[in-house]
C-alpha cells in the first residue's frame, strides 16, 4: 500500500484489494478516526487536498478544513446518531487547496472499526457546467430571433408615436405638456430596451486577436471606479504569466463591465465593506466539444470575479443566463444573458456558484494561438 495513509488498524489480507478500488474511484475519500485524524486517503482525495499521504498523516480534519465548516458539524451529527448523512454545496476552499471548492459531502460511520468515519466528496464538476451552458445557449438563441423581430416590427410605430407627440405639444397647454414628455420618456425606454435585443440578433462571427485580459480588466476597473463601483475595494489576484485570449477586446470589455456593475449592485451603494476580487488563472485540462464536429477546445483561461454581496437566491441560479431573469426591482434581465451570448460567440463557459457574502462568476476562455500553432504574444 504506497498510496494510502497505513491505518492504526489493520484490515488483514483484503487490505491490498480494498487499497487498489479505494484509489480507483475518482472521487476523494477520507477516513478519521474517532480523534478526528486522518488515517486513511485515497488518491483523490490527496490530489483534492494538495497533499501527500505523509503529510495528512499529521493533521486532524479541522487543521485542513476552513474553521467552522459544515464538515465538521456533519461529522458530530453522524457520531450524535450512529447513521450516514449528506450535506451539498460546502464550500471546502482554502488558501491551500484553492478558494473556490465547492462540494456535495457523504459521510457515514466505518462497519469495520468502530469510531472511524468514511468522507466521501463530490466537487461540482465541469460537465456540468457545461450543461447549464448549453440550455444558456438554446435561450440566446431563442432570444436572437426575438431581438430580430422586434426591431423591425417595433421601433419603426414607436418612432411614429414619438414624432406625433412631438407635434401635439406645440399645441396643448402647460398641465397637458407633462403628459406629452410622460409618452416620448417611455418610447424612449422601450426603444432602449429594443435596441438591447438587437444585440442578440447579430450573429456576424466575432472578429478576433491576441488580447491581454489583464488589460482588460484594469479598464473595467478604471470605469467602474470612477463611478458605480467609487465606494467598492477591488482586490486583484492576477497570474501574471498568463497568455494572451484569443477574443475581442470592446466586447469582453462588455462582458467583464456587466460582470463587474452585477456585483456592485449586489453588494449596494450603503456597503461599509464591499469587496469585488477580480482574479486569472491557467487551468489546463478543461476541454469542450464544438457543436457539429469532433474537435474539443481546450479552455485553460480562467478569469473570475468575485463579490461578498448577499448572494445569488438558489431558486434562480440554474437560469440566471436565461433572457428576463432578474434579481433587480427595475432590471430588464438581459445583462446576464448578452454575457452569455457573448462567451458563447468567443467559444467560451460563463458560470455562476453563489453562497451568502461569496458570489463567483466564472468565465473560461481559450488562449490565442499563431497559425503555425505557436502562442502568441501578450498585447502589453
């Protein structure tokens, strides 16, 4: 047994068969003892947790869990009633093993050595994500044709309204001059709000170049700053050798801007505290299948912005990309959804995981490459 912790017991002569399928499952799997300290840990779980057999040998599971996890409270339950339980969406970040580790938890009492636990974790993985992605891509799709008919059946009778209006008020009196400004004010916004669904029906292809997404950001930030996000500290954790994306540089500005603003609502303009932590990383092994071919694209380029706002309501989390979806009293739902479109266009994932004072958006992207294959290079 090379790969697992050596138990304080032993299992006999089953032991190196039960070792080869405990480090065949993909899943993490740990085992405490009634001490809380780690015993047992299969492959995955030291892949899960940064750290080598030796290494978690030493350690109780509150020294590598976040103080007061939920972890923790589910083990003293399973112990309270001597019988398996679960708990979903945990976050298990930490500075060491990343900040973003959200998982489904199982945990039941050992059948063979009383007082040890069985962890078993299940992290939120890319599949799917992914298949959220693609019911956010049927709506954007849906909501192309939409944008498509309303500019043209729409705007031409708003603009007749507006021009009728217009010649009514140089003929009526002042208590009747605020009704006309009350018609040409809402022809105005509906023709804003139509004009915002022609974006989703332009599905020219998106013309792209090696942009540096760093540059990006700090552009986004220098706007937000200036004005909706003045009162807001903006944390930057950036992986400075990061290549350049193979995008467009106006539209992820879009992207990254409504990303941005979305937080900075959330958190709310009375915020004493509001933090909007905008981070990149290189995360290589995430790879999509192109719709109508074989050809899977690699996307190792993480960007992601953070909040510690109030949080997403679960109920709308699945369809917060879909057209209408909306947690603001005044909003239209369209912000969330031309993101989508746009990542969609770029051959991109945009995701959401939300928990009270800790919203992520994350978008992965592919990185720009030289026709002869090479990388190419950072625009500065």
């Amino acid at each position: 047994m090379t790969a697992l912790l050596k138990p304080t017991h032993s299992i006999g002569a089953a032991e190196p068969r039960a070792d080869a399928i405990l480090n065949a499952l993909p899943l993490p799997v740990i085992v405490i003892d009634k001490e809380d300290r780690i015993v047992e840990a299969n492959l995955s779980a030291q892949s899960f947790l940064q750290m080598s057999a030796s290494m978690l040998s030493r350690f109780t599971l509150s020294e590598i869990v976040p103080f007061g996890s939920p972890l923790l409270t589910l083990i003293d339950a399973v112990r309270m009633h001597g019988g398996s339980m679960s708990e979903y969406r945990v976050d298990v970040g930490t500075p060491r093993i990343g900040q973003d580790k959200i998982v489904d938890l199982y945990a039941t009492p050992s059948t063979d050595h009383p007082g040890d636990i069985v962890i078993m974790l299940q992290e939120k993985t890319i599949a799917e994500k992914i298949d959220r992605q693609l019911s956010h891509r049927g709506a954007a799709r849906s909501i192309s044709a939409m944008g498509s008919m309303l500019a043209h059946e729409i705007k031409n009778p708003l603009s007749g309204i507006r021009g009728a209006a217009q010649l009514l008020d140089a003929t009526v009196d002042d208590n009747d001059r605020d009704l006309i400004r009350l018609i040409c004010d809402e022809t105005d916004r509906i023709v804003k709000l139509v004009e915002r669904f022609e974006d989703f029906s332009d599905e020219r292809p998106v013309e792209r170049e090696p942009v540096n997404i760093h540059s990006v950001l700090e552009h986004v930030k220098k706007l937000a700053t200036s004005g909706f996000a003045r009162h807001i500290r903006f944390i930057e954790t950036y992986d400075p050798s990061l290549p350049p994306i193979n995008g467009n540089r106006d539209q992820l500005i879009q992207v990254f801007l409504n990303l941005v603003k979305n937080a900075a609502e959330a958190i709310g303009p009375d915020a004493v505290d509001g933090t909007i932590e905008l981070s990149t990383a290189y995360r290589p092994g995430v790879k999509i299948a192109t719709p109508g071919s074989r050809e899977r694209i690699a996307l190792p380029l993480e960007i992601t912005v953070r909040d510690n706002g109030p949080g997403v309501p679960q109920d709308i989390v699945q369809t917060l990309f879909d057209p209408f979806v909306t947690t603001k009293t005044s909003g239209s739902g369209l912000g969330l959804a031309l993101v989508s479109k746009i990542i969609r266009d770029h051959g991109g994932i945009v995701e959401c995981d939300s928990l009270p004072r800790r919203t992520v958006f994350r978008v992965l992207l592919s990185m720009h490459s030289a026709r002869d294959g090479r990388r190419a290079e950072t625009d500065g």
